[in-house]
C-alpha cells in the first residue's frame, strides 16, 4: 500500500481549528509534500433548518445539549459515500469518536491507525452525541487522557500528529522512532548534550565514554527504572509478557 495516499477526514463544528498546528514542523512539511491529506468537514452544513441546529436538549433533563444524531448520520453518510451506516464499506476506514469514556490511545492503535488508507474522526461538542448514531455507525470510541477537553478538535490533533509522525518519509531517521517511549513497552531512557558540565550537574560518564555497548545498557536499566517508577501499570504488563 502507498502511504503517500494516508489520509483523514475530520467532522467538526469548527473546521477553521484545521490544519492549525498540524501544519507546521514535521507535520505540515508531510502536508505540503503530499504525504498525507487532511478534510476538515464542517457538521453544521448538514443540519436541515434555517438555523443550522446540531444539537437539542438531552432527553431525562440535566445540563448541556447533545448533538443531534440526524445530523451527524447526514455528515457520515456523505463523507463516506454511502447511504447510512448500514452501507458502509469496509475500505472506509476506521470511523473514530474522541471522548473521554473511550478506550486510551496507545502507540500500538497508532500504528495500526498508521497504516490505514484512511481514517475519519468525529469531534463532538457540548455534552457529546447521541448514543444512536454512534451504535449505528459501530463508532470506534478513543480517549487521548483521563481529562475533559472543551471539545474533540484538540484531541483529533493530537491523535492525528501521533499517526502521521509514523508515515514514511515524514521522520528523518528510522531509528528514533525504535528508541522513543512506549517501544517495547519501555518508557524512554533521559537524554543529554552539550555543556558537558552545567550548574555543576554533569553529563552521566558512561554517555561520553565511546563504550557503545555500556551504553545500550545504561540506557536499557534508566528505561526500565524510569517506566517502574512512573508508569508501574506499564511495568506490570511488560512483567505479564516475560512469564
């Protein structure tokens, strides 16, 4: 498959908040270069009414208003090609809502995200969307932390930086993504350059020593200590692996 046809399709109330900083640094050079291609689709042109309503009082009361699923089944179903959810080809794509209750995004769904032809990604608003048309469309629910953001655009960016940084072409060199946090389970190892003395902390000496294999090693055991210390639940699985 030729990655340079990756591509992302965004359903969003404000489709001016894309490309934002996602064309910039690495990112927004891929864009310029063709490796990847980015749709923001703005969900309120697909509301019926003269006053472009994407959302409505949630039923049994309570704060806030919800999306309306008329409403986001009309933008899915036109940005998929299709007729309804039922309709809808496998060759689409993964279909993602970003919220909080969904599953954590980890870099093993990043990669496989990466190597999708194309994804979809619908942020919601308010309260969120009607339960209905996510069943209906098996909505593939992803939350970027345990944290309540204002809306999914940041969180869409953020998912969409992690997936494009993984393209071919895009990182200059293959082996930084083999050493980076969450590769082998293993966050990463402290990192270190010049001063070699600063403020009267100095450089590990193993890392200015030429001894190539020691150094593989300090590294090894400072990733180890450092995702035992700071992510036991890491740890904990890379235990559940060995046995």
């Amino acid at each position: 498959m030729s990655r340079a046809g990756w591509t992302v399709r965004v359903l969003t109330l404000f489709p001016e908040m894309f490309p934002g900083p996602l064309g910039h640094s690495l990112a927004g050079k891929a864009l310029e270069a063709g490796l990847w291609s980015l749709e923001a689709v703005d969900i309120r042109y697909f509301a019926s009414d003269k006053h472009r309503s994407v959302d409505d009082a949630a039923f049994g009361g309570g704060p806030g208003l919800v999306m309306r699923p008329d409403v986001i089944d009309a933008a899915l179903a036109a940005v998929m090609g299709v007729a309804g959810p039922e309709r809808a080809h496998p060759d689409a794509g993964p279909l993602i809502y970003l919220t909080p209750r969904g599953r954590p995004l980890t870099q093993d769904r990043v990669r496989e995200l990466a190597a999708e032809r194309q994804v979809t990604v619908l942020c919601g608003r308010y309260e969120g969307v009607d339960e209905r048309v996510l069943e209906a469309w098996k909505v593939e629910e992803i939350s970027v932390g345990d944290y309540v953001l204002s809306g999914g655009e940041p969180a869409a960016i953020v998912l969409i930086d992690a997936c494009v940084r993984l393209l071919p072409g895009v990182m200059g060199d293959a082996e930084t993504l083999a050493e980076e946090s969450f590769e082998g389970g293993l966050l990463e190892y402290p990192h270190y350059t010049r001063p070699q003395e600063w403020r009267g902390r100095k450089v590990p000496e193993v890392l200015a020593s030429g001894h190539h294999e020691n150094i593989r090693a300090w590294r090894r055991a400072q990733s180890e200590a450092t995702t035992r210390e700071r992510r036991p639940d890491l740890w904990a699985a890379i235990g559940r692996h060995r046995q």
